[in-house]
C-alpha cells in the first residue's frame, strides 16, 4: 500500500499538534497545565514515530521514500533536542534557555519539516 495524501495530512496535524502543545507549555505558569501539555507532546510524538517505518517501508522504491527518510531525520533532530534541551530546561527553570532554543534553532527546524511535508504533498 502507497503513502498517499491522507497519511501525509495526518503526520502534518500530529506535528502541529505537537508544535502548538509544546508552545502553548513555554507560555504555561501553571504546573498542571504545563505537565499536560508535556504529555500531550510525548503522546503525539509516540504516535508519529510509530507511522514513520510503516511508511517507508509502504513508499519502497519510491522518490517519496527519499523525502520520507530525509523528514524523519530531521524530525529525530528536532525531537531530541526538544525532549533532550528544551523541555528538560524548561522544567528545572531555565525557561529563556528553553524560549531561546524553542524559537531559534528549533522554529528553523519546525520550518524546514513543514516544508519537507508540503513537498511530500504534491509528491502523493
């Protein structure tokens, strides 16, 4: 079974997701709603890695499993240094350390991975 336009729109709305809740975490005071939009993250990103194999093994072959791999680089790139540096700053208090990162290097990435999937739809 091909990847086809579906799949992709859904691995856009998860990465959104994560994106918006992880933002919306930075801009938290309240403790309780900051660890639920920790978990929300983590609960999307567990879902979007699990679709990434299944993918690339469904688009084989396939300029789309090109695209697919060099967007789940950068997404392993993005992911760890959010739940390696971001987050984990953030929580011991370093909250503009977590801002910087998140709006700098981070929003760069984001940008690169939205337009990696904006490619990916004209390519399915």
């Amino acid at each position: 079974m091909a990847v086809c336009k579906d799949d992709i729109n859904n691995l856009k709305t998860k990465l959104m997701d994560a994106r918006t809740a992880l933002v919306a975490m930075l801009g938290e005071s309240d403790l309780t709603k900051q660890k639920e939009c920790s978990a929300k993250v983590k609960s999307i990103t567990e879902e979007t890695l699990a679709l990434f194999p299944k993918w690339i093994e469904n688009a084989k072959g396939t300029n789309v499993e090109a695209k697919l791999k060099d967007l789940k680089d950068a997404w392993d790139i993005f992911r760890n240094t959010r739940d390696n540096e971001v987050i984990p700053n953030f929580f011991a208090g370093k909250v503009a350390e977590a801002k910087a990162v998140g709006g700098g290097i981070q929003k760069e990435r984001f940008a690169k991975m939205s337009s990696a999937v904006d490619e990916l739809l004209t390519m399915t």
